[in-house]
C-alpha cells in the first residue's frame, strides 16, 4: 500500500445522507454516510479501505478524531461503494444532512470479511485504539490545523 501515501492526506467535503441503518444499531459505532455523489467522486488512487484521519461537522463544529471505512462492506458484502465516517466523540444529536468534512490522514487496513459481527466490532474497536494514538503524532497534528477546516476549500 506504499504507492498510496502520495494521495494522503487527502481532503474531501459533502452531505451526510441516510446510510444502511445497521452502524449503532447492530455494531453501537456510528457512522456518517457520505451521499453517492462524493463517494462516486472519490479519486480512484483512494483505495478500498480503513483509514484514519480528523473530521468537522457543519461550519460551527470542532475537529475530531475519526476513523472511515472506503468500500462495500465485505462483511455485509453491499451492493455500493460507501464511504462512512466515525467520529470519535460524543453527540448529543443526530446530523444528517450536515456538511461533514474529513482529511484522510492515514490507512489502517483493507476492508475484511469476518466469521460474527462480534469480531467485526473488535476491529473496529481496535482501529479506534490505534487512531487516537496516530493522530497525537505532530505531522497529523498539522492536518488538523488545515485552512481546509475554516474555509470552503476541498475536494468534491
Ligand atoms: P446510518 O445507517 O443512517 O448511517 P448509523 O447508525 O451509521 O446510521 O448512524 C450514523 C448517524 O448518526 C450519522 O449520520 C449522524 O447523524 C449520527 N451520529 C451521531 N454521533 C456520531 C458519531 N460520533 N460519528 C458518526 N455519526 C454520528
Ligand atoms: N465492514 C466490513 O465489512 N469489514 C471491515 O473490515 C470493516 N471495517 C470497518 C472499520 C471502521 C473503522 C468502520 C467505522 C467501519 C468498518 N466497517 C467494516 C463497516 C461496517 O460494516 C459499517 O460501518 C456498518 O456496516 C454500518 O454501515
Ligand atoms: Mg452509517
């Protein structure tokens, strides 16, 4: 996945949409699906996946930690390409149709089938532990600085 790092940190920017429905509900990690037409805008170089990275809610919100998944799900094994972001942090209220803006900072991993959703979770779990600590790291502190995140600057 070398080749991959000249695409990152990659900046990209659109409406939150009604995603599958199952993020808390059956796994309690929520995420917020981007509409198709960011995903379908997505550069291909941007390779299926589990990445890291910092995102913002609207024009009020503040820069969190969050970790997406890029692809379709094996696991679920969907039908569409998603792109689906989880924050790491706690919102007291849902935020759809809000302007979400992510840096993909970082890859973790493909995208993986699994046996139980129990084993799901404990990767997510897992790529929750290993975000929070990459992004302390001051070249991804940088990324969160962007003018991207105070301006209308970025990608799609
Ligand atoms: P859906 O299948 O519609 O994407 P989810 O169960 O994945 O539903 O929940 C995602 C929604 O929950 C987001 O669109 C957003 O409105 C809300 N939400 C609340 N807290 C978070 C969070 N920390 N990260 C991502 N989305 C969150
Ligand atoms: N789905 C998979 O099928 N395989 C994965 O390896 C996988 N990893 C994920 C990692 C993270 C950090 C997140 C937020 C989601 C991941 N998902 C994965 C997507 C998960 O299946 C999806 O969020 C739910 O299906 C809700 O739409
Ligand atoms: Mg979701």
């Amino acid at each position: 996945m070398q080749n991959m790092k000249s695409i990152l940190p990659l900046y990209v920017k659109g409406k939150v949409v009604k995603g599958f429905g199952r993020g808390s509900k059956s796994l309690g990690i929520p995420t917020a699906n981007y509409e198709q037409s960011v995903v379908d805008k997505l550069p291909d170089q941007l390779k299926a996946g589990i990445y890291f990275g910092w995102a913002k809610v609207g024009n009020q919100g503040v820069v969190e930690k969050c970790c997406l998944s890029l692809g379709w799900n094996p696991y679920f094994k969907n039908q569409v390409k998603s792109m689906e972001t989880h924050i790491i942090h706690n919102y007291q209220e849902d935020f759809y149709g809000s302007i979400l803006k992510v840096c993909v900072a970082g890859h973790i991993r493909d995208e993986q089938n699994f046996s139980s959703i129990d084993e799901l979770k404990i990767a997510i779990e897992n790529d929750i532990q290993f975000t929070l600590k990459e992004l302390d790291k001051p070249e991804m502190l940088e990324y969160k600085n962007n003018n991207f995140f105070m301006t209308e600057n970025g990608f799609a």
